[in-house]
C-alpha cells in the first residue's frame, strides 16, 4: 500500500469588509488559473504554502507583531498568510515599526508597486520587503477560523490554517493574473449562488466555510464569533456513495453536519 503523501503547511485568509448599502458582509476571492495544478479554475481565498522565508522572519522580532504566546509553528501560518495574501492580493496586513496603525492605502500600493512583482517573481524576499520598507507585520489582526486537512489518499495535501481579518481601509486588492485570472469583493450568498449556479468552481472547504461566514451580519460579529474560540481539526474522511462520494467532518467543528455528498473534493 502506497503510503500518505504527508500534507504541506499552508495558510489563507479571509479579507472581510462591511458592505453597509446591502447590510451584508463582503468577502475577498480570487479564481485559481485554470492551468494551476491545484484547484484549477476555483474561486478561493488568497493563501498558499509556508515557505523558508516565513521562518526566517520569526527570528527578527522586530518584523511582526501581535506573536506573543504563539509558538514557532503558529507564528509561520500566520506570517505566510499575509505574505501569500500580499503576493496574490497586493493587500498587505503591516504597520509603519512603532506605529498602531495599519500602513495607509497610499503607502501600501507603493510597497506593491516596487516589491510584489518581485516578490512573485522570488527575486528577493517578504524579510527583505519588509526591513526595506521600515513595516511589521499585523498579526494580531488575523483571527484563527479553521484549519483543514486534505484527506489522505489525495494525491497533493495541504494543512491549512483559514483566518480572519478586516481588510484595511481603502485597500482593494487586485490578482497577478499569473496564479490567479480574476478577483472580485462579494457576499458569501453571491458565491454560493454561483457555486449552485455553475458561475464559480467552489471547493468544498470554501463553501462550508462561506456557509459559516453568511450567518454573520457583519465584519465586527464574523471576528468576535471566533476570537478565543476552539478550532476542531477537520481531515474529511471520503466514502464512495452511489457513484459518487460522501464526505464525513467532525460534527463538533461547526459547519451544520457531519455528512456531506459531493460530486469534487477540490
């Protein structure tokens, strides 16, 4: 028996902001490029893999804050959260070093203008970016959501961190059309209607997880609901089921059953 393919660590974000006109919650989403071996064409959140720069950037303190009392493991899924989100994005969770603020749209998009591209491009890295641009980064505006597991069996597996955060005022967010061909601020109902009605491919951890989302009414409640709150681990285990296939998560994980039919995983 071929064994597990061990899962990879990964992170992702979900960017919130108040749609005040409509009296719903907005979310940030980008669909995959369809040639993106890994949920090819899918409208997701921004996120990817932990990487070695990640880690490194746990070493200077003087890069991030809001860590106190995470350990290493913890403190690199957020990190990568941002950056991921800044590379897929160009919107960047930091502040100016000592200040409380979060770094001003204007100041953000001179950062993206002269580091994303590069960043991308793995022609420097987020330590360097973020020494050179005097920022630290926010940490402690990403609140935990969920974490997943690919089952096992999948061929490619992540471990993946989902959090939380307000976007930061006035920062739009705008894909590379390199891993990503669109990106678009709408409802968790607008996705999941265009889940239903063949518009977006949605992977099944990002409809449950926009499910969760819709019964929030606003950015303020989405983050309260979590803070401090438990997250269950969810490795769904896969079952073929009359032609098709079923899907068992912890029922105590919060996403309204423990049974799902699904046509995809991914």
């Amino acid at each position: 028996m071929a064994e597990a393919a061990a899962p990879r660590p990964a992170s992702t974000i979900l960017l919130l902001r108040d749609n005040a006109a409509r009296k719903e919650i907005e979310v940030f989403m980008m669909v995959r490029h369809y040639e993106i071996d890994f949920n090819s064409g899918a409208l997701v959140f921004p996120g990817g893999s932990v990487d070695a720069s990640d880690k490194e950037i746990i070493a200077r303190p003087e890069l991030y804050s809001g860590g106190e009392g995470l350990d290493a493991a913890d403190l690199s899924f957020r990190i990568a959260a941002v950056r991921e989100t800044f590379e897929e994005s160009g919107i960047l969770l930091a502040r100016p070093q000592g200040a409380t603020a979060l770094v001003d749209a204007k100041r953000a998009a001179e950062i993206e203008a002269g580091h994303r591209a590069a960043l991308c491009e793995s022609k420097t890295n987020f330590p360097k970016v973020l020494a050179d641009s005097g920022l630290s980064l926010a940490l402690d505006e990403l609140v935990p959501y969920a974490h997943w597991i690919t089952p096992e069996g999948m061929p490619k597996r992540f471990d993946t961190w989902f959090f939380v955060a307000s976007a930061p005022p006035a920062q739009l967010g705008a894909h590379d059309g390199k891993e990503s061909t669109d990106s678009i601020w709408l409802s968790p109902r607008e996705a999941l209607e265009g889940g239903e009605s063949g518009r977006f491919k949605l992977p099944f951890p990002t409809t449950r997880n926009l499910i969760r989302l819709g019964k929030q009414p606003n950015v303020q409640a989405a983050l309260d609901e979590m803070k401090g709150k438990p997250i269950v681990t969810v490795m769904p285990v896969m079952t073929k089921l009359n032609g098709g296939r079923q899907l068992r998560i912890p029922k105590e994980a919060g996403y309204d059953g423990e049974l799902f039919e699904v046509g995809a995983l991914g």
